[in-house]
C-alpha cells in the first residue's frame, strides 16, 4: 500500500466535547530523547531559563550536519509487525491521553509506527518554554479487537518511536474538531482549509528529484509541539531535519481557516555541496484529464489532485504551467529572479469534472508558496512522473536555487505555505479555467488545443493572442466567446512536424499588455 494511502485514510473527525473533558494521561514521560543532540547547555545557577525556540534547533542542526549522517531505523516488532493497510488504519490514538484537553481549542494525536512508517520519530512537547519528551508507549492506542483478534503483547513493543502526529481544530463547525495537518514519512506534511480534503503534500526539503543519481529523502528526526494558549489560533512546531546530505532546522506557525496558513521558517546546514536541493518542495497527484484522456480507460473524465503549476515571477509575470500526463519522465525549469510565488492549484471545482463520489478530487486543496525575502537566482522547478494509477503521488515543484548550497554554511529561507481552495492572488487578470486536447479533425498530423479563459475581465473588443511553439509550429487559431458559460475560448492546432518535445504558449493580449495569464504547455510525442 502506498504512502498517499494511509495518510488520507487514517483520520476520522472527532466532536470538540469528546476532546476536552479527559485528564492527561499517565503515560507522558520526562525521558530526555535518546537520539537527538541536545540545545544548549543549562544556564547557570540564579540564570533565568532561556525558553525553547528555533535557533536552538538551529544549533542541533549545525552540530549534526559536522558529524558523518546516521541513519535511524525500528525493528517493528509484535503487534506493529508486519502490518496490513487495515490493521494499521485499525490503531487509533486514546483521546485520554491527549496532552491539551481541556487548555486549548486543538487536539494533538500522536501516531504509531508500522507499515510504511519505521523510522522513529522523537516528539517533544513545549509548555510556556518548557521542554517535555514524550516516551513512546503502546498503551496510548487503542487497538481494533477485528484487526487484532489475538489481541495486544504490550509487554513486547518497547520503545521504538513514534511516526508523526496529527493536529485537529474546531475548522468547519465549533463542535467538532477537524484534522487540520498531519506530520508523518520522511519531511511529508499535508494540511486541509475549510471546505477541503486531503489531497497533495509539502515536503521539508527535496534532494535530487528527478535526476539520474536518484531521489534523496530527508527525515523530520524530531518534533517540538508548543502548547497553544487558551486564546491562540496557531500551533507553533519547531523540526529537525536530518539527510545524508544535510541537516536542517523548521518553524512552523500554523493558522487554520479558510486558508490554512504555514508560517515557514528553514535554515540549511549542507554536509556537503548541493547542487539539486529543492526548497519549498510541493508533491501531488495527476494521471489524467481533459488533455489525456484518451490515454486510459476510466469511467471518470478526470483524476488527479492538481491540475496545474501556478507561478508569480519576480518581474510579476503570471505564468500557468497545466500538467500532463507523459510517458517518460519530464523535467521543466522556469528560471526567475527573486520570485513573489509558486504553488500546485486545483481549478477545476465541480463534481462533473471528475464524477468520483468518494475521492471528491474537487475538494483537493490548492498550496502556494510566497516567500518572504529575496531568494535570489534559480528556477521554479516541475518533475512530471508517468504513472498507471491513481495511486501514487508523481508531481513535484520546488524552488531551485542557481548557485549550489555549499558545505559548512547556513541557508535561511522563510517563506508562507497556504492551503485553500484558490490560490491567494485576486489580481485583476484573466485566468485559465479549463484546457482540452485531441487529435485534429482534419490534419491526423496536428493536435487540436482549447483553452478556456475567464471571460469576466475582457472588454467588447476581442484580444490578440500570441502563440508560440519551442518545436514544430503553430496551425490555424481563433478565438471565441462563450457568454453562457462565462468563458473565451482559444483554440489552435500544433503541427510537431518531427519534433519529439515542445513547450507550448499562449497569452491573450490587449492595446497596453496582457489581460490573460501565461497559459504553457508540453507536448510530448510518447
């Protein structure tokens, strides 16, 4: 079973009574954690503590990443052996032992280990600056008597870590709470807003995606969960990333809502020189829509959980890269200077589009990244993977910096990550709602493209598109207005005429510049 699988499936909604009115349980320990490097030395006696924050997980990083990287992994033993996709799904946190009942309006859930997930993951808490390690302890699941007939050796599990944690709010009614985030694989995060469910994924970092070499996954190796007040809408949480080629620091200050902010924090302390490091990695889904359809025999006209790249450049071009599904492996690298955003968006939001009463696919959130310092030269960077199924994440874009991350230095990048169902950029520019692809009617050597745009934003005069091919050429194109459906339409045929790969563009113009976003396109022979 695959990792998107399990996130999706483990988490069931919870009313917020239920939550708030259990005692903290016994089983919370004070064992200091038994694999991560401590912060800095205790003060001095009569010295007022310093409390808990980020450069203290700052200073972790640095000492690890100057020492040669070791690999953690558990020995899932007895009842966290082995396990089914069922049986795992059957292991569920004991509200009981939720350490803020009662104090706060979220609920913490801590998550087991098993199946896919084996490698140990330290959790600590944070009360007023305080730290308190929690020792893992079986006691705080609840197991299902038809998973487990034969019950539960508790006696047998030991200590072999935790794999992540959830995190719920009152999100889309005051009683109950929601999952808002979940923290669980390697540096794999993923977040709802109101209205949506889960769908793609955020990473910590991306290594080498999509190179000859191989993919490189870091580890979140430890979490700090700082205790909301009473009066709080954000959870703070500070991580320790750790990877062969690297170690890091996170900061995360999350707001739920009807965008579900991230409020981001990194910095990078390379081992040695990275030339492929991603920042800001985003990781969806996307077998198949109106521009492939005719690829796969499926009931559903659609499937996936993002349909296009949304960029922002740093000269405040707005750019739409729409995915596709290819045969072999794609690569695409929009070069930019200190860019204002990216991000993987969902546009299409009605149930006609993909006709699955259970995957709700449009109800996948969209996620953009705007950063907030200049991040220099690089490349908005999209890795398309050919896939069979549904069932496997197989797009990534990340922020690529243009010089490599040299060893011994410090990288810090703050950005904010949202969640929601639109993109936050309300720009008064007309955007692309649906593209559509087939074979030519006429000429069996051309393809037929139709992209719809918005038609609210354009005047009674017409536009003049512009269309360019990076191979082959450009046929006949038109434009035509569909006032009932709110949409114009640009059609045009590509001829490849030889060619194997071509970028495609398209951007409707008026008398002072563009009153469209760059619609883009690749066209792949396989």
């Amino acid at each position: 079973m695959h990792r998107r699988e399990f996130v999706i499936s483990a988490g069931v909604a919870m009313t917020a009574a239920g939550a708030l009115s259990s005692p903290l349980g016994a089983a919370w320990a004070q064992d200091p954690p038994q694999a991560l490097p401590q912060a800095a030395d205790a003060p001095a006696a009569g010295a007022e503590a310093k409390p808990f924050g980020f450069e203290d997980v700052a200073d972790m990083a640095r000492d690890l990443a100057a020492k040669p990287y070791e690999y953690r992994d558990a020995e899932l033993i007895g009842s966290f052996g082995n396990l089914t996709y069922d049986q795992y799904r059957g292991i569920r946190f004991r509200r009981d032992r939720d350490p803020w009942a009662g104090s706060s309006d979220f609920a913490l859930d801590l998550l087991p280990p098993g199946a896919i997930f084996h490698e140990p993951v330290d959790i600590s808490l944070v009360d007023e600056g305080v730290v308190i390690p929690v020792r893992f302890d079986p006691h705080m699941f609840d197991f299902d008597p038809a998973q487990f007939p034969d019950g539960v050796d508790y006696e047998t599990l030991g200590n072999m870590g935790w794999s992540g944690f959830r995190i719920r709010a009152p999100l889309n009614r005051p009683d109950v709470l929601d999952e808002i985030a979940v923290f669980q694989g390697a540096s794999y995060f993923r977040a709802v807003s109101r209205g949506t469910l889960y769908g793609l994924s955020a990473r910590g970092l991306a290594i080498g995606t999509g190179t000859a070499e191989g993919e490189e996954f870091p580890l979140f190796r430890g979490f700090w969960i700082h205790k909301p007040g009473p009066q709080e809408r954000s959870v703070l949480i500070h991580a320790l990333l750790d990877s062969r080629s690297v170690s890091g620091a996170f900061e995360f200050r999350i707001t739920p809502g009807a965008e579900t902010v991230f409020d981001t924090r990194v910095s990078l302390f390379p081992r040695q020189e990275m030339r492929n490091a991603g920042i800001a990695p985003l990781t969806s889904m996307y077998w198949f829509g109106p521009t492939d359809r005719s690829r796969v025999d499926d009931y559903r006209p659609a499937v996936h959980d993002s349909d296009g790249l949304q960029m922002l450049t740093g000269s405040e071009q707005r750019l739409w890269r729409v995915l596709s599904g290819h045969g072999t492996l794609q690569v695409s690298a929009f070069v930019d200077n200190d860019p204002l955003g990216f991000g993987l968006a969902q546009r299409a939001r009605d149930f006609e589009s993909y006709k699955d009463a259970e995957a709700r696919y449009e109800r996948r959130p969209s996620a953009w990244i705007a950063p907030q310092d200049g991040w220099g030269k690089g490349a908005v960077t999209l890795i398309e993977i050919p896939v069979e199924n549904e069932f496997n994440d197989n797009i990534v874009s990340f922020w690529q910096p243009a010089e490599p991350l040299a060893a011994g230095n410090r990288y810090d990048f703050n950005y904010i990550l949202s969640f929601a169902g639109e993109v936050p950029d309300s720009a008064p520019i007309s955007r692309v709602v649906e593209t559509m692809s087939g074979k030519a009617i006429n000429n069996p050597n051309a393809r037929t493209y139709m992209i719809d745009f918005d038609l609210g934003l354009f005047g009674s005069e017409d536009p003049v598109p512009q269309l360019r091919a990076s191979a082959g050429r450009i046929g006949h194109s038109y434009l035509l207005r569909l006032p009932e459906q709110g949409r114009m339409r640009l059609a045009f045929e590509y001829l490849p005429e030889g060619a194997k790969l071509a970028d495609l563009s398209a951007v409707l113009n008026g008398p002072n510049g563009p009153l469209s976003e760059t619609w883009i396109a690749r066209w792949t022979r396989e």
